[in-house]
C-alpha cells in the first residue's frame, strides 16, 4: 500500500546539478529506512544513497562526496541533491523503503547528463 513518487529528473549538462524529490504516502514514513536507486540501461539497480529513520546517511562510492540525501518527515518527502553530474550518472532514479515500508517500484525519474 505504501507508494512513492519521484520527481525532479531531466538533462543536464556534465557538472550541472539537480535535486530529486520523492513523495511518500502513509503515516508510517517517519519510520522507514529511505533509499535513492538508479538503474542505467542494461545495468542492475543500484542503490545510490540512503538515509535512515533518524537521519544517518549512506552512499555508494561512485556519488561520495556528490550526492546528499535528506528527508522531512514531516512533509513525508525524501529528496536526492546531486552535484558535479557525471555522464555516468545517467538512469532512471528510484525511491524505496530499504526494508519496512518497501512499496512497489514506480516510474522513476530520467536523469540525463549529456553535454
């Protein structure tokens, strides 16, 4: 029953930035592990970013330093700021409960990063 929508994709310029937002429904949210995933053609998802019920963050080691996932529980958002984007960042970005709360995989947003 618990599902996400995420918006905010488009193209980008190689170095350019972006934020994705992610909105969540249900009242349970402020308990739920939340993660960023992206899968590029041809590849397998992957989780990019997460971000834990009380905040403590974690990343993979291809958008360290890059990336920054936030939450507020409040508005039930979950939001991805992403800077000095790599043609390697292209996919289609998800968001998802890691565990509890894992809802079924929606559209996605297309990021492109192409000069």
């Amino acid at each position: 029953q618990v599902q996400f929508v995420e918006s905010g994709g488009g193209l980008v310029q190689p170095g350019g930035s972006l934020t994705l937002s992610c909105a969540a429904s249900g009242s349970g949210f402020s308990d739920y592990f939340m993660g960023w995933y992206r899968q590029a053609p041809g590849k397998w998802r992957e989780l990019a970013a997460s971000i834990s019920s009380f905040g403590t963050t974690n990343y993979a080691d291809s958008v360290k330093g890059r990336f920054t996932i936030s939450r507020d529980n409040a508005k039930n958002m979950v939001y991805l700021q992403m800077k000095s984007l790599k043609p390697e960042d292209t996919a289609v970005y998800y968001c998802n409960a890691l565990t509890v709360g894992r809802g079924s995989w929606g559209q996605g947003t297309q990021v492109t990063v192409s000069s």
